[in-house]
C-alpha cells in the first residue's frame, strides 16, 4: 500500500490496533546483520533534500512505540526509518552485550548500509530521535560517529544521574496464566510508569505494551541509572534537543535538575516539557509532541522558542 495523502490521513486518524497493519503495509522492511541474526528496519516514505528522521524506541518496546508519530513526518516530506533494536521485537540480541552500549555498533553498521558511509558521496547524515532507552542509545551513536547524526533529538531519556530504580515499582505478570490477570497487570504497569492519565490506556496502547514486553530479551540493563548518556553529550557535536513529558514519573520533582543536566552539554539547544504528558510523551500527547519535534527539526538548528503561555 503506498504512503497516499488518503493512507496518511487514515493513518493519523485511526487509534486501534488495526493502526499496525495499516502502517505495515505502507513500510519497506529492510534487515541488516545482526550477531546471529538481524535487525529489523521499516521505513516510511521517500529520500529527499532532508535529513532522513531515525526513530529509536523504548526499552520493553519496538517500533510501535512511535505509531502515532510516523505519518506526521512522512506527511512533512521526511524519510522515516524505525528499527526494531538489536534485542528487542523482531530484531536479534546482539553479538555481546545486553545494554545499551552493545547496540551502537550493530545500530551504525546497519545505517551504513541504508544510508551510505560518513563521508563518502551521497552518504546522508540523518536527524536522530530516541525515546527512554532509545534516547540513551542515541546519545551513544551520535558520540561514537558524529558525522553520522545530522541533529540529536532525546525524548525521556535516561542515563543522566538521576533516574532512580526507586521511582517506580512494577508488578510482575510472567507467572500469570489468566489472560484478565494479565492484561491487569500491564493496565496497571503502563500506568505506573507509561501514562500521566489512565485514560492515556487505550486498546491501541494496551495492545502495543503487551506486544511489546513479550519480546523483551535484554534484562538486568543498568545504564539508564547512570550518567552515561550526559557522559556521551559532552562529546557529541551536533545539535541536542530534549523533549520530556512535564509529569514523567522518572523526573518528578527533578526538573530543574533535569534541564540543568542537558543544558551541560555543549552542543544543547532546548528542552521542550509535554504538559498533561507522562513517560511515553509521543503516545500520550502525540499532537503536542509532534509539534516540538517538529520545531527541533526545523532548519536552521535554533534554540527552541519559549513555548505561549509560560
């Protein structure tokens, strides 16, 4: 199914699990080596004069954790491409490691091949968005190959010094034979860590979770509590934005400490708070998100506006 103007407004109108498929069928699915396997790629629309948009997902996710946002980017005449991360969905563990590290090389070699080698002619630097754990991921990307990230975008990330393993408490489900039972438990998860709203508890976003967490086969990753991501700003050169939702549990009560953070990085130009937004800012507030994105992404590369209001 071809990405039409009427498949893009069907698209950003329907909010039920049928979305995937839809979605799907306007992909081209691309893999790329993997330790024993691949990774899996979906990319939306057409190359152009613009910057390719790179969309990395959330730890326990895949690329759903973007549905709501792809066709807005598409719509604005970018080239999108969402991989599955190296251990997550559809895509293989890596060679070794289980964190966030282990996916920066299988990650680059694997945009060398879509979009061609730094340096070399034709090779297309691309616009870098990641989400939580994506968004640590990123960072790291962008500081090991600063000639590949055009502009860096983190969106609730982590791996700044001050996520703490006590902000949230999950409640396990593996051990649970009764569907009910289970699908309780991600109710109840999504909203302790996801959601600022249970309202934001959609059948798409319930369907995505429980997807999502099923497929999750890296455990015990513990950059996200550390300072690896402000580690790795230091050195990227490119611009950083941010985008947080202003009631993400993992930074309640911290956002000054927050913005302090990442405005340390040199190459820092803003941070956008989602208001009525929790951790999955893009899914919760897919318009408001959409919007700062679109600011960060806009040529040429300046600081983010003061938003109306504050």
């Amino acid at each position: 199914m071809p990405f039409t103007d009427a498949a893009l407004d069907a698209a950003l109108h329907l909010d039920t699990p049928a979305l995937i498929p839809q979605l799907l069928a306007m992909a081209t699915r691309r893999e790329t080596p993997c330790g024993d396997g691949h990774v899996v790629w979906h990319i939306w629309g057409e190359a152009s004069e613009l910057p390719p948009v790179v969309l990395f997902h959330g730890g326990s996710g895949s690329w759903t954790h973007w549905v709501r946002n792809i066709a807005p980017l598409v719509q604005a005449g970018r080239q999108v491409l969402v991989p599955d991360l190296p251990g997550f969905g559809d895509s293989a563990l890596p060679a070794q490691g289980r964190d966030a590290d282990a996916l920066v090389a299988p990650l680059e070699a694997g945009l060398r091949l879509l979009l061609g080698t730094p340096g070399a002619s034709g090779h297309r630097a691309c616009d870098l968005v990641g989400f939580s754990f994506g968004g640590l991921t990123a960072g790291l990307l962008a500081a090991a190959h600063p000639a590949r990230v055009h502009r860096l975008v983190v969106c609730g990330a982590p791996g700044l010094g001050l996520a703490s393993r006590r902000a949230v408490q999950l409640t396990g489900w593996r051990h649970l034979a009764d569907p009910a039972e289970v699908e309780a438990v991600h109710r109840l998860n999504l909203k302790a860590l996801m959601f600022a709203d249970a309202a934001s508890i959609t059948p798409l976003a319930l369907a995505l979770h429980a997807a999502n967490v099923v497929r999750d086969r890296m455990p015990g990753r513990r950059l996200a509590y550390s300072d690896a991501l402000l580690q790795a700003l230091a050195v990227v050169t490119c611009p950083v934005f941010a985008i947080y939702g202003r009631e993400d549990v993992l930074y309640l009560g911290k956002l000054e400490a927050l913005e302090a953070a990442l405005a340390s990085a040199p190459g820092f130009r803003g941070l956008r708070f989602i208001d009525h937004a929790g951790h999955w800012v893009q899914f919760e507030q897919a318009a408001a998100f959409d919007a700062a994105l679109r600011e960060a992404l806009a040529p040429p590369a300046a600081a983010f506006p003061v938003p109306i209001g504050s």
